[in-house]
C-alpha cells in the first residue's frame, strides 16, 4: 500500500523535475517533493509506526527514492546554472554562449582632428572650401610663384601625373599642399574672403616615422580690406590655444614660402616641458605647428585682385601633427596601416 504510494510519488516527481525550466521552479519542486511537508518526508517519519516487515521494505524504498530526487535536483540544478539550453527546432541554441561582439564604427583620428581643426576655424567664422586631389601644375605651383624650375618647387617632392605626353595639354600632379585651393577660391569670389580648405595631400616621399606619402593639411586664406599680419596673429594665436591649452605661448619666425611675403613658422611652447626642454620639443622649448604669411601681392594680381587696396593672410596646417604631438605618436605610418589596435584607441 505505502510501496504503490511510494512509486507513484517517484513517478510523478521526476514526471514534474522534467517541466522545470528555471531555479524558482525547482525550488517549488523540491519543496514539493523532498520539503519537510512533502508526502516523501511523511513517509519516512512514520515508518516507526509500521509493522517491521513492511518497514523494512517500505524504509529501504523511500530511502532510495528520496536519494535519487536528490540527485536529479542537483544535476537538475547544474544544467541551469551551467546554461540554458533552448531548443528551437532541429537546432539547439546555449544562449549562454559569449556572443559574437559587435563592433561599433568609429571615426578615423585624422578625421576627428580635421573635424575639432575645421570647428575651431569655423568658429571664427572662416568658411569650408574644397578642391580637388588631382591638380593641375599651375594651381599648384605657378600661380602660388613657383613657374617652372623655381628652386622652391624643390620643396615639394612631386607626384606627377603622365598627361601632358599625352594630351599636349597642361601637366596634371597629385597635389603637394592644400594651398592651391586659395587660388582657386580667389578665382571664383571677390573680397571679403574667409575660407579653410582641409584636405588629403601628396608627396613622392620614402615613407619613415616621420614621413607618408599622403596626409592631411587645413588651409586657411583671408582677403579684405585693411588686413595685416595682427589679424593673421590674433587668429592663430588663439587658434592654438583652443587646440592646444589657453595657457599657450605662440612664437613667430621668419620663415619663406613663394606665395607670403613676409612669411612665418609659427610655434607653441612646449606643452609636454612648459618651455624648459624636452624631448617631445628636441629641447628647444618651442614646437613649430605651421607656416603662414601675408599673401603675395603677385598672388592677389593673378586673380585680379588689386593688392593696392586689398590684402590678406594665409596659413597651412598638418593635420597629423596634431595628434602626433597630442599623443605622442612615434610612427605616422600608423594613421594609414588600418590596424584597429591602434585606431580604436581613439
Ligand atoms: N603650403 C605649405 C606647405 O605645404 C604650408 C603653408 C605655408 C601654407 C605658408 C600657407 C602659408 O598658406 O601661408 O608646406
């Protein structure tokens, strides 16, 4: 009698443990089938009460079943906690299983450099201009004073483009500088002008830590009435300091570019040393960050503008400078390798 109940006490159990599928549900089993209350308990508290043939029989019986839900429970337990198995069909999915990890895109660093450069200029109201990768030799070289076999030109290792052959047209290059974009600007709008032109350039260079035969460089032209080289100081002076800390002291050089006159190299002291040397600034103190100048009266004359009543300033920036020094950079090849190791630190 107590055996039948017995037997369909462990049928039943293991009937339920089947049905449970997280642990609050096996909690309610188990108090259900092994708790103080549960008929299995009862069971064994009152074997005193039985006959001794029967209670040996009925004893050793539920002392078996009670050891075996026991151990359902616990291997019951495990397979919840060791992972869910949901079964969808043919296929069986763990869903606790790492997951695949989804990469978020991200921008490139020059192109947040480029972005915080151009906000900054754009701020004080310098507007976007583009041109094109692909230039022709007088953008690029004769109408910023650089005819043919100007020794300046020796500035900038060219990569020519095979046209002239040809077409017996106009010989084409790869852009050297950005700054062929203040003529092409010029060209096409008068006075008051206030452009920036960001942009890929090129060089035929052997490529080093300190050299790419491609990077970015902002231009940067204003033309009007009145402007002197203060308004060119005041402008980068504070063009620096928002890039690179209020604090920052701002140096003039003579420098020379066919296309300014005068012409400057413009440093910041160093932010690494505060000025007193280091190696980020080669001791010096001092980090040269761009070249400008006030635009050439020959420049303006070409794009018939009369330098007699108007004048302007223009400067030219490395983008990848910028965070070269930021960060400390030791190796440009880095920005274009696409290795995510380092991009995605940015
Ligand atoms: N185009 C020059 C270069 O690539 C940089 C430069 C210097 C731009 C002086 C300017 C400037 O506009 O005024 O090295």
């Amino acid at each position: 009698m107590v055996l039948n109940q017995l037997e369909e006490l462990a049928s039943k159990a293991s009937e339920e443990l089947g049905k449970v599928s997280d642990s609050k549900e096996l909690e309610a089993w188990r108090v259900r089938f092994l708790g103080r209350k549960s008929n299995l308990t009862q069971i064994l508290r009152s074997l005193a009460s039985l006959p001794l043939e029967e209670r040996r029989a009925v004893g050793a019986r539920a002392n078996e079943i009670k050891l075996t839900l026991e151990t359902s429970l616990e291997e019951k337990k495990r397979e919840l906690e060791e992972g869910s198995v949901v079964s969808l069909g043919m296929v069986s999915l763990d869903v606790t299983l790492p997951g695949k990890p989804f990469n978020l895109g991200r921008l490139h660093l020059t192109t947040q450099v480029l972005e915080e450069v151009c906000g900054i200029l754009g701020g004080m109201g310098f507007q976007v201009a583009e041109g094109p990768d692909v230039e022709w030799d007088y953008y690029n070289f004769e109408a910023l004073n650089m005819p043919a076999d100007h020794p300046a030109r020796d500035m900038f290792a060219t990569l020519w483009i095979d046209y002239e052959k040809e077409s017996g047209i106009r010989p084409m290059l790869l852009r050297t500088h950005t700054s062929p974009v203040q003529i092409r600007v010029m060209e096409k709008s008068r006075p008051p002008i206030r452009i920036i032109a960001p942009g890929r350039v090129y060089r035929y260079e052997a490529t080093d830590a300190t050299h790419e035969w491609m990077f970015h460089q902002v231009e940067g032209l204003a033309v009007d009435k009145n402007i002197t080289m203060a308004d060119l100081k005041g402008t980068l002076f504070e063009f620096a300091r928002c890039l690179f800390g209020k604090d920052r002291k701002c140096r003039f050089r003579c420098d020379y570019f066919p296309f300014v006159e005068p012409g400057v190299e413009v440093a910041i002291d160093c932010f690494e040393c505060g000025g007193t040397g280091c190696r980020l600034c080669g001791n010096s103190g001092w980090i040269e960050i761009l070249g400008a100048g006030m635009v050439h009266p020959d420049v303006l004359r070409r794009v018939n503008i009369d330098p007699d009543v108007y004048s302007g300033f223009a400067f030219g920036i490395g983008v990848e400078r910028i965070p070269l020094l930021r960060y400390g950079i030791d190796d440009i090849r880095l920005f274009y390798a696409n290795d995510l190791r380092f991009l995605s630190q940015f």
